[in-house]
C-alpha cells in the first residue's frame, strides 16, 4: 500500500444540514464497494458540523475514476444543499492529495468507530527527515500497536504531511497516543514539525467518528 494515493476532504455542512449530509455520506459506501475497484479504501467521518471522506487508491488513475464516479457526481448534484460554500469552495477547495510513505494495513475495520487525521508541516529545510521518521514509523504501529485498526503517514507535498489513524474505540485511540511512534514524535516534534509537539502536532489533531466504509 506504500505506493497508493490518497485523499482527505474535511467539508462544512451548510446550516441545519448535518444529519442530512451524514445521512448521505452513510448511503454512499454501498455505492463505493460496489462500482469503485480501485477504492481501496473509504471513510465516511463526521465532528460536529464537519464531514469528512478519507480514501486511498491503488493508484493515480483509480482515484480519478473515483472523482468522476457515481458518489462524486451524486455529491456534486447536492453539494448546495448541503454543504457551506456548495462544490467549489465546499468540497474542491478542500481536497488534500497526497502520497502513503507508510502504513499499518487494516484489521478488524468492522469494529472502527474512530478516525483521527493529523496535518503537520515539516520544519523549515526538515521536510525529508519527517518524511524519513514517518516512513519508519509504519513498521513500529503494526508491531506494537494492536488496538490500532488502520494507520497512514501521508505526504502531501515536500513539506506537508499528515497521519490518518482508526481505532475501535477512544481506549485504542488513547494507547496509540501512549505508544511509540508518539513518544518519538514527540521527542522530534521541536526539530522536525513546524510549531513543535504542542502547536504543530496537538494543535492539529482532527477527532472524528465514523459513519461508514469500505
């Protein structure tokens, strides 16, 4: 999976839309599994008033086919409706493509309630030592991490990266930010993020719950 894409779209529900939007989100992982091969994965999220899609791809070509897929189009056709700035501002705007340097492949994702995903900047001129610490830190999840149900260090550029987690519950999500690769990013975080462990990691942390997958 280190050489598949992926896509993050954290959007606003326009005002009194939220269920109806999450309710649309849910509806559509049947769509997902059933006409999108190159999905690999997919996740519908949702915090508060925020919904999100986490997916990733087997590669460039698959995650066209899912932009311009029955999903895609469905939530075009909706977006006004039920999301604040409707497609462009709503959803475009806020696609965030990026690259997997690593991951801890999925287990027991029938269990998941919960999602985390963490943006981090690299420090200035530190982009290939973050990128080099998450690459690495993949190995260390999968090993000694077991309430952990799917991890990704993604790159986004050469200076952007960002870390997707699913957990069954907060307790898996509370061990994870015990474990390890925490505790050695915390110890880099001063070198290596831009804002250091509690502006540039903390700070970042997006909680969400999860509606639906495949």
């Amino acid at each position: 999976m280190e050489n598949h894409t992926a896509s993050y779209i954290a959007m606003p529900a326009a005002e009194g839309q939220s269920e109806a939007f999450a309710e649309f989100l849910a509806g559509a992982a049947p769509i997902v599994r059933d006409t999108e091969p190159g999905t690999v994965l997919w996740f519908a999220l949702q915090a508060n008033d925020t919904l999100a899609i986490f997916d990733i791809f087997a590669d460039e070509e698959a995650r066209n086919a899912h932009f311009s897929g029955a999903v895609a189009a469905a939530l075009n056709q909706n977006a006004d409706t039920l999301v604040d700035g409707g497609w462009d501002e709503g959803v475009v705007a806020n696609i965030n493509n990026s690259d997997v340097l690593s991951v801890k492949a999925p287990v027991d994702l029938t269990t998941a309630t919960t999602a985390t995903y963490i943006k981090l900047e690299a420090a200035p001129g530190k982009g290939r030592e973050l990128a080099a610490l998450l690459t690495a830190a993949g190995p260390i999840v999968a090993d000694t991490e077991p309430m952990t149900l799917f991890w990704a260090a993604l790159q986004i550029d050469e200076n952007n990266f960002a870390i997707f987690d699913i957990f069954a519950d907060d307790a898996g999500r509370e061990a994870h930010f015990a474990g390890q690769v925490a505790g050695l990013l915390n110890e880099r975080a001063s070198e290596l993020v831009s804002g250091g462990w509690d502006d540039g990691v903390v700070a970042n942390v997006r909680n969400f719950d999860i509606l639906a997958a495949k």
